[in-house]
C-alpha cells in the first residue's frame, strides 16, 4: 500500500478555498486511476508542531508504482498543475508525502 498524503495549513481565504477545492480540485483527483481509497480529514488538533493543519487528504494506492503511475497520467497531470489554482486561497504550498 502506497499513499499520497496531502496537508494543508488554514488557508487565508477559508471560504475561498473550501468552494475551490471540494467543487472543482476534489472532482478532478476523483478522476485519477489506480485509486483503492481516499479521505479528506479536517484537523482538529495539532500537538508537538508549529503547523496550523486545516486539511488533510489521503489517496491510497496499491503500491508506489500504481501512484506514479497515475500522477504521470494526464488527469495526474492535471491535477498537480491545479496548485497554481488553489495558491491564491493559502498562505503556503500545501505539504506533499508519498508513504509506503
């Protein structure tokens, strides 16, 4: 099992980035192949960091190569050049972590 596990820090425009991504980032991953399972987790709590966490996603994957595979693909493509779209509503780049 591989992940792609994406945080993001409490945007600076909420309302912004909470219309951007569930209605038009969101519908683009769920198009990504070789997808097991995914889950979108609001944080609550932070301990032991300076992160303001807001967001966390998770697309699992049957192994590393299924998800390189898929961020290869066009629609993979299309959505890491989304990011240029949801930077207007962050102060940073969201935190990206490939696990296995």
């Amino acid at each position: 099992m591989a992940k792609m596990i994406v945080m993001y820090e409490t945007p600076k425009d909420k309302e912004g980035f909470e219309d951007y991504y569930f209605n038009i980032h969101i519908p683009i991953v769920e198009r990504l192949q070789n997808v097991k399972g995914s889950s979108i987790n609001r944080v609550v709590n932070v301990q032991n960091s300076d992160l303001n966490l807001y967001l966390i996603a998770e697309i699992e994957f049957e192994n590393v190569e299924a998800l390189q595979e898929a961020l290869r693909s066009e629609v993979g493509r299309e959505v890491t050049g989304d990011l240029k779209n949801i930077m207007p509503f962050l102060e940073k780049p969201p935190i990206v972590t490939i696990t296995q």
